[in-house]
C-alpha cells in the first residue's frame, strides 16, 4: 500500500484571499430590504438590516439583538436615539464592508461617526478615526475636536490638540470654537504652562468666553489667569475694569510681582518636543561672545583649531561674561547639548544659566568644579526661559573657552538626577559616549572601552599598569553620579589580581569606592558601592600572583547587570562576584598562544 502525502506548494497560490469579495457582497446587501430581517429607525430615516450580520461585527447589537441587554426585543423595528441619520449611514457601511471613506464626511459626521464608534465599542474604528482627526486640526475646529476627545477620554487625540492649541495659543484664543469649549476643557487647555499666549491675551478670551457662557461660574476660569505675569499697566486699565477679579486679587498679584525673582514666576513658554529649537528656524541667536556665527549652524564636524567654534575668554576674576543665546520665543526646556572642542586632550570646567529677562538667572548646570571633555549631555527639571547663557571657568589648555555647538530642547525621556549631575542607566564609560583612557598601556588606544570582551589574547586586548607605578584612568566625558561599575579582568590562564578603585572630580582629590588590595581576584568583577560624583575613574592593581603587571581586558560604568552585589567600605574585605553569566569568552585553547617570555613585561 502506497503511502499518500499531502501537497505542501511553496508558492502565493498556497493562500486564497477574496476578502474583497467578501466586503463587495456584505455589502451589497446594504442598499435594499432583501433577506434584512430588522430595521433600524435613526431621526426617521428606515436602515434595512441583517441581525446576524450586526451581532457579528458588534457586541452591542449582539446585546441588543439577541439578548442580554434589557432593552433587547425580538421586534422587526428597533429606535436608536441620540443618533445621527448621516453618520449611522457610515457606520452601518463599515459594519457590512470593513470599510469607511473619511475623506468625504462633513466634520461634524466624522465627530458623530466617532461617537458612535466608542458608544458601541468598536476600538479598531476608534483608533483610526481619532488618527485621522489628528490630520485635519485647524484653528477653526481644534477645541471642537478637544471637547469631543476630552469627552470620549481619547488621550492621544486630546493631547494632539493640547500640542496643536499650544503653538497656535494667540490664534485659538480669537477663534469662535474658543467660545464653545466646556469649563472643563477650557480650564484644561489654558492652564498648561505650554499654552504659549499672552496673559493679556488669555484674560481677555476668558471675558469673551464669560460673556458668551452667559450663567457659568466664572470665578474658577478667571482664576486661571496668572496676573502676576501681567504689568502694572494692563492689570489697572484692562483686568480692573472688568470687575471679573477682585481689588485684592490685583493686590496679591502686585504684591507677588514685586516680591518674587523673576524666574520665581509661573511664565508660560512654547513646548516643543524633542526638537532643537536653538537654531535659526526658530529665531534663535547668539548675542555675545567671540566667532558668533559658528554655536547654531549645526555643523558638528568641520572645526579645528581655526574656526567652526564660539569663545570668549576665561576672566580671573569668575566674572560671568560667557556665550549667551536668545531663543526665539519663551520655551521650556529640561535638555541642552553641549559641543566643548576636542581636537586635542584638552578639557572644560562649565556652568549653564537660564534666564527671561537677561537679568535674574537660574544656574541650572554647575560643572564648575569638574573637568569635561566632547559631548555634554545636561538634564535639568523643566524650566520656561528665554536666554541660555554658558561660562566657562577652566581650560586645562589656556585661558579661552571654545564651545562648537549648542542644543537646547525639551525631552520626554525619562532621566534621574541627583546631586545635580545625571544618573545614567546605560554605559557611558565607552568611545561613543566620548570617554577616553587617559592613563594606562595598550597596543590599541581605548581598547579598554570597545565592548569586546571575547577577542583578547597574550599580545592584545587589554590595557595594563606595571605594579607600584602608575595606573589606569579613564576619563568619562561629563561628571555623573554612579553607583556601580564591572570589569574584565585577564583571565587567559589561573592567576588572580588585587587592585582599588577610586574616582575623582578633577583629578587631584580621589576618592577610593572599592577596595580589592587584600582580596584573589580574576575574570569578571561588577562592583555597586554608595553614588559618587565622578569625572575620572581610577584603577590601581596591587597584586598579580603572575608577574609584575596590572591587565584590564574591559570596563565599563554603571555595570550593565542586575545581580547586585555592593562595596563594603574600603578595608573591609568581602568575595569577589561571580562571574558574570553574561561574558562568553572564546575558549583557553582559542586564546592561548604561548607562555609569558616576562614577568615584568606588559604581555601577561
């Protein structure tokens, strides 16, 4: 008896896909009465439909239909209220076919057409309704549209039209839709700090909107105006002659006014973001210091020691003159990137200030104390500012600061700061993040900082001290406030090493964070100890049961693992970690080559 097999094609034709015939003939059924067996009565207009076909693409006809539902009736006509006749077409259509043309409904249908989808719970519909409201904001239909969203509680929609409302703030608040925002919604929209109007321009649209919502409770809106923002002039010949605020609103904004540091006030500004807005696109510009024309032009390649930098000079006195950047409107912004020249080894002692007047300022960065190199990356919480000012305080090189580019931004990324400085979460100790090894032997410069922690032999791979001299450094790029750090040791045969760690701001003052001097040590070391501000991390071998040298295949801060094991303080001695199960080194036999010729030679 022959066995049978069955035929496995490996071609299209393996597949049969007729769903476009499915939709056409679903749909088909739509227009007349032939085969419905109920009829959906919307403002009077009679739907000829096909119960199975309903239950089956909605749950809430499902209900309605057949049970479950205490309105369910076996009845042939059903009354849908609160319905509109055009908008229930669409829907009705999309239920048949899997289809709906948006780009031919009235805005009020496709709002309509939205409300219907959420009422019955069709969420795919939803989603792509809202997606395709989101295209066709204007200043005309925004706040509609966000009352709708707000109603509904579709938060990407909503927030679409906060971010749109924001960068149209004067626009909107002009606009007749304005007029016809609920209370809460409109509370919602003008007391976003990035609701980016005048406070002029805001009381007198809340007026506007009193007026209009004749028998509302005003004095929760008209709170929402932040009279201290507003001068002396427009709080006496505009806000008081409204008599929407009281005498001693205006006193207590006065008062506030005069107390507070600028800075102090709850000043609006735009909100853009994840987008450079220190360019000229949007209406930034550098107001002092030296070769102005190079800090926004974008260019983070093309400089040497001649030109593609800003500078000024370093005063001896600490007097701030500093690079100073008018952004082209009142922003918020929690992000700045700094460029510090790096053609040479030279590094950067900083501060970072912002400002909305040019004359209260808010230092938001202080590496003054701390020497840097290449990329900054500076996190701050938020702040609305107008001006950004940078200082710099040290040049290891001469007395002149030099800063090729600057960034400046609002993120949604998530950061921790502590002390003031950033904790990083991914590894920064590497050649991308701009680290560099400042001390230390290698065939290959920053092998040490690669990320290969396989190919490493008795000739290459590593980075190495001899023992009672010297050590290896790394510099990382900015100060940041670390906790942890993980190693490689050599481990190409069975010896076992002894060495510290200390890190330092600056160079000269050291702090020691792991101490190993009296422990046999080999192969992977993740190490967790108290946070430290650190610019500089310094590893100092002390023993090495071979020879006279100090190996360090790879290294890296904080450790990328989870396995916590933290420092006991310096002299108290404790087991190294385990190794790490995430180090797959290529085997003994692969690596090994020959015996050591010298226990005092850098090879191992």
């Amino acid at each position: 008896m022959s066995n049978s097999h069955p035929l496995r094609p490996h071609s299209s034709a393996a597949q049969i896909d007729h769903m476009h015939l499915l939709s056409e003939q679903l749909g088909a059924l739509l227009p007349g009465e032939e085969y419905s067996d109920v009829t959906l009565v919307v403002e009077e207009k009679r739907f000829p439909a096909h119960r199975v076909i309903l239950a089956a693409r909605c749950h809430y006809f499902r209900a309605l239909l057949y049970g479950g539902m205490r309105e369910s009736i076996p009845q042939a006509e059903v009354r849908l209220e609160e319905t509109h006749a055009e908008a229930f077409s669409m829907l009705l259509n999309y239920l048949y076919t899997g289809r709906a043309n948006l780009g031919e409904a009235r805005e009020e249908t496709l709002l309509d057409f939205l409300g219907l989808a959420h009422r019955y719970g069709l969420q795919p519909l939803e989603a792509s309704i809202c997606e395709f409201l989101r295209t066709l904001l204007s200043t005309r239909n925004v706040c509609l549209v966000f009352d709708v969203a707000s109603l509904y509680c579709l938060s990407g929609l909503a927030e679409a039209c906060c971010a749109y409302m924001d960068r149209h703030a004067p626009e909107v608040l002009e606009s007749e839709g304005f007029l016809s925002l609920s209370k809460t919604a409109l509370l919602t929209v003008v007391r976003r700090d990035s609701f980016a109007a005048s406070e002029r321009e805001i009381f007198q649209a809340l007026c506007r909107w009193c007026r209009h919502n004749e028998g509302s409770e005003c004095q929760e809106v008209m709170a929402a105006v932040r009279l201290p923002l507003m001068s002396l002039s427009e709080m006496l010949n505009v806000v008081r002659p409204s008599g929407l605020l009281s005498p001693d609103d205006l006193l207590d904004a006065i008062q506030t006014r005069s107390e507070s540091r600028d800075m102090d006030l709850n000043y609006r500004g735009m909100l853009i973001p994840e987008e450079n807005i220190a360019t000229m696109k949007h209406g930034a510009a550098v107001v002092k210091g030296e070769l102005k024309s190079a800090l926004l032009d974008g260019d983070t390649q093309n400089y040497d020691l001649d030109h593609g930098f800003s500078r000024h000079p370093i005063e001896e006195d600490g007097r701030a003159t500093g690079l100073l950047v008018r952004l082209g409107q009142p922003s918020i912004v929690n992000h700045v990137r700094l460029l510090l020249w790096d053609r040479d080894s030279r590094s950067y002692s900083y501060y970072l200030e912002v400002s909305m007047d040019e004359l209260d300022w808010v230092r938001v960065v202080d590496h003054a104390k701390f020497l840097c190199r290449s990329w900054q990356n500076l996190y701050f919480p938020a702040r609305v500012c107008r001006y950004i000012r940078v200082v710099g305080t040290h040049n290891t090189v001469n007395k002149v600061f030099h800063l090729v580019a600057l960034e400046c931004m609002y993120t949604n990324r998530p950061f921790t700061l502590e002390r003031g400085l950033l904790v990083p979460t991914e590894n920064v100790a590497t050649v991308m993040a701009c680290a560099s090894v400042v001390e230390g032997v290698s065939r290959s410069r920053n092998a040490l900082l690669n990320g290969d922690t396989s190919h490493y032999d008795w000739d290459s791979g590593y980075t190495c001290h001899q023992l009672g001299s010297g050590a290896i450094v790394i510099q990382l790029a900015q100060p940041y406030t670390i906790s942890s750090m993980r190693l490689l040791l050599w481990d190409c045969d069975d010896r076992s090493y002894s060495y510290y760690v200390e890190v330092s701001a600056n160079q000269q003052q050291w702090t020691r964070v792991v101490d190993r001097t009296k422990v046999a040590c080999r192969s992977w070391q993740t190490l967790f100890f108290d946070g430290q501000a650190a610019s500089f991390i310094r590893i100092v071998g002390t023993h090495n049961t071979a020879n006279e040298v100090f190996h360090c295949v790879h290294f890296e801060c904080p450790a990328q693992v989870e396995t916590e094991v933290k420092e006991s303080p310096p002299g108290n001695d404790q087991n190294t970690p385990e190794p790490s199960s995430q180090h797959a080194p290529l085997s003994r036999t692969q690596r090994l080559s020959s015996s050591p010729s010298s226990s005092s030679s850098s090879h191992p």
